[in-house]
C-alpha cells in the first residue's frame, strides 16, 4: 500500500484520538464523518500493511511506521495551523488550511515554516 493522502489522515487521526484513550474502528468513522464500512476496509488494509493493529478487542494501535507517520503528519498540521495565526488568519481557516497542505508540503517548505514559527514564538515571549 502507498501511503497517500486518505492514509496519513487515518494514522493521524488515530494518533489523535489515542491520546484520549483506546481508540475503535467506530471512533475513527466518527472523527473523520466517514461510514463505518469504508472505514473498516482501510484500516484493515493498513494492519495488512504493517502500519497498524487491530486487537481482539477492537482497539487500534498504531505500529512503528504507522506511529512514525502520524507524528509527522501532525507536526505538520500544528506547525502549519500556528503559522498561518501568526499571518493573522482565523483558527478555524487556519485549521482547514492546514489540513490541505500537511499532506503535500515538501520537506524543505516545511523545514523553512517551522524554522519561521519557532523564531516568532521565542520573539513573543
């Protein structure tokens, strides 16, 4: 399985979800307003692909690839969220926005954002 776009939102979106407690197929369907089935099918194409577990029980646990790219993910989704408030874009375009670009962004783009937010909030304080 390439990791694409609809992917990375699935690990992400467990990531998330798990720092809340043990996390199911049906709160991931919840989280991302998708039907339970589609759901079910992808994250069993990612357990088949070594990204996550799925136990006995139902819960998810997201693998050391999968745990790898949900970090990154959601780095870039908080980084890229805090830059465009620091433009002055409102949090919830902010959000959105960030949700859009986190998938695509290349690493050198990246790099440069963060490197622009880490000053701009050490240059706050």
């Amino acid at each position: 399985m390439v990791i694409r776009e609809s992917a990375e939102m699935y690990l992400e979106t467990i990531l998330v979800l798990s720092k809340e407690g043990a996390v199911r197929s049906i709160d991931v369907a919840k989280s991302l307003n998708f039907s339970r089935p589609s759901v079910s099918v992808t994250l069993h194409n990612l357990e088949k692909e070594g990204y996550i577990s799925i136990a006995e029980d139902q819960t998810i646990t997201l693998l050391t690839k999968g745990l790898d790219i949900a970090k990154t993910i959601y780095e870039r989704h908080t980084i890229l969220t805090e830059f465009f408030e620091q433009l002055g874009v409102k949090k919830d375009i902010a959000v959105a926005d960030a949700c859009k670009i986190e998938h695509d962004i290349s690493p050198e783009s990246f790099k440069a954002i963060k490197k622009l937010v880490k000053n701009n909030r050490a240059n706050a304080k």
